[in-house]
C-alpha cells in the first residue's frame, strides 16, 4: 500500500499546493487525524473545501508521548477499519503544515507498517512558521543568518540552548511554555524583534508584536517568530 504523507498549509485552502491537490484526487482513501472524537480537523475542512466527496476515514490521534501506547491504540483502530483500507492502493493524509516538519503522520505509517507493507511518500506542504513570516511582511533568514525552528513542548534548557544558538527562530507551540516564556527569551536575548501570529490562516488570526507577544497565551494553533 502506498502511504501518502501531505502537507495542506498551515489552515488557509488557498495555500494547498498542486502536487498535493493532485495526491488527495488520487487518492483510494483519505485518512483525517482527530484529537478527540467528534472534535472538527482542520486537514479535513481544508479537504472538503477542494473535494468535498472525498472518501474520507477519521481516526482519533493519540495524544501521548508514551510511544508504545500510541502506537497499540492506532494499530486497534487501525485492525477495527481493516475493511475499509486493505484493498485499496494508495492511502493519503492530509497534515496541517508542512508533512516533513512535527507531521503526525510519521505514527500513523509507523503502526500501519505493523499491520501491511506500507510505502511512504512525502508531498511537502507550506509551513506555519512560512505563512507567519509572509504575514508580518518580514524575510525569516538572510544571508548566512542561522535559522532555528523549535518546539515549545522540549525542555526549558534545550529551548533556551537553541535559541542562543541562532540568529532567527520560529518557536512553535509557546502556550506551552507557561509562565516561562518571557523568561526564556530574555535569558536567551537580545533580540530585535519578537513577533507572535495565533491561528495563521485561521478563524480569528492575531498578530502581535513586541513585549506583548510573550504575553501568556492559551492558543495552541501559534508560532513565535524572534531576531536578532
């Protein structure tokens, strides 16, 4: 079975590439990842809003970090559609962002290899930490600028480790870092300019800049962008 990892952008339609539009028309089966049952995907409204007769399956997405849980828990939902997928050739699913870069999709292929002879294949898709950068009208790197892209979810020092290290960043998930995000920064510091977009490409978008941005944020859907 050929397994289809494709990038949709960061939420808005508009930013679905060709090559990933072809993909998901191609498609046998298109598998969506839920959070919680009943819960909307945004990989999937931006799907429906191109096809809106795709065949689609859902899946809840473990949120753990416990690796063996997760997988056990995909591979039985996994087993319990079997019908739904065994014969069909290719199998595609569509990820927020980029497909390369934090894609849920790696555990979903991973415990589908379990169960059939799966063939992966990336189709890349826009990023946030891109869509954020076009949004403030700003370019992210130049020249020989190192450029750092970090997950909020790590631990304090490897964040704070990463961006010491850089001369631009892009900190995903800073609703993370509660409490400790101004902080971090400031240890981390100087920097030119701070600049947080919420739910880029979204309902109900924000861009903040300045010491506003490390305000305590409750948005899950949000990017910080810092310069030297």
């Amino acid at each position: 079975m050929k397994f289809y990892a494709v990038g949709v952008g960061p939420g808005d339609p508009e930013l679905i590439t060709l090559a990933a539009l072809r993909t998901l028309r191609e498609a046998g089966l298109i598998v969506v990842p839920l959070s919680a049952p009943g819960k909307e995907s945004e990989a999937e409204r931006i799907v429906r809003s191109h096809l809106p007769d795709a065949p689609i399956l859902q899946i809840v997405f473990p949120m753990v970090r416990d690796e063996a849980r997760r997988d056990a828990e995909l591979r039985s939902q996994l087993e319990a559609c079997r019908s739904r997928w065994e014969d069909v050739p290719s199998v595609v699913m569509p990820v927020i962002g980029d497909s390369a870069l934090y894609a849920t999709a790696f555990w979903l292929a991973k415990a589908w290899s379990q169960l059939t002879d799966v063939q992966l294949q990336l189709v890349p898709g826009v990023s946030a930490h891109s869509l954020a950068c076009c949004l403030t009208g700003q370019f992210l790197a130049m020249g020989d600028d190192v450029f750092s892209v970090i997950p909020g979810t790590a631990a304090e020092e490897r964040i704070t480790q990463a961006l010491r290290a850089c001369d631009c960043a892009a900190l995903y998930k800073p609703s993370a870092l509660k409490g400790r995000l101004r902080k971090i920064v400031a240890s981390a510091g100087p920097w030119r300019q701070v600049i947080r977009v919420d739910r880029a490409g979204l309902d109900g978008q924000k861009i903040v800049s300045g010491p506003e941005a490390l305000d305590e944020a409750s948005e899950y859907l949000s990017t910080l962008l810092l310069w030297r």
